[in-house]
C-alpha cells in the first residue's frame, strides 16, 4: 500500500519498479499488487511519509534543521536509495 498522492502515471511507474526490483532471490516478486491509499485514512502510510519526508528534507535542504527528524531515524536505515535516478 502507498500514498495516492501523485499522478497515475507516477503510481503506475511506481508499481513497475517495485515489481520489476524487489526480487529477495532474485526470480520471483513478493510484490503481487500495489494498493494506493490517501495517507489521512492510514497511519501505517502517515508514518512512512513522515520518515521519507524527513530522509528528504535533510538531503534537500541546507538548513541546519534539515537534519534534525533525520537523526531520529537514522539508527534504523538499512538503505537511502534516490528514486527516480
């Protein structure tokens, strides 16, 4: 399940790309659907966006605030990846 916010054509790129890479050995996608949801009607996806939004702002911001959510969450990253390249 993601945010609905952005176009269909984003959330159709999206889906693909989720489809296409998230293969744990390498064949097969766990991924079977993907479910779009305004983020107000789940906080599961109200959470995820608060924690991207925060891995955002520090890289796009040069306040020294940028940071600061970041460092709240930054013990529990496994990976920052920038999408779409």
């Amino acid at each position: 399940v993601v945010d609905s916010t952005g176009d269909a054509n984003f959330r159709r790129t999206l889906q693909s790309y989720l489809k296409r890479e998230i293969r744990p050995d390498g064949k097969v996608s766990p991924i079977k659907k993907v479910e779009s949801k305004p983020s107000e009607s789940d906080h599961l996806i109200q959470l995820a966006d608060m924690i991207c939004g925060s891995v955002a702002r520090s890289f796009t911001h040069s306040t020294e605030h940028a940071s600061v959510y970041r460092d709240i969450v930054k013990s529990h990253e496994v990976n920052v990846q920038y999408w779409p390249n």
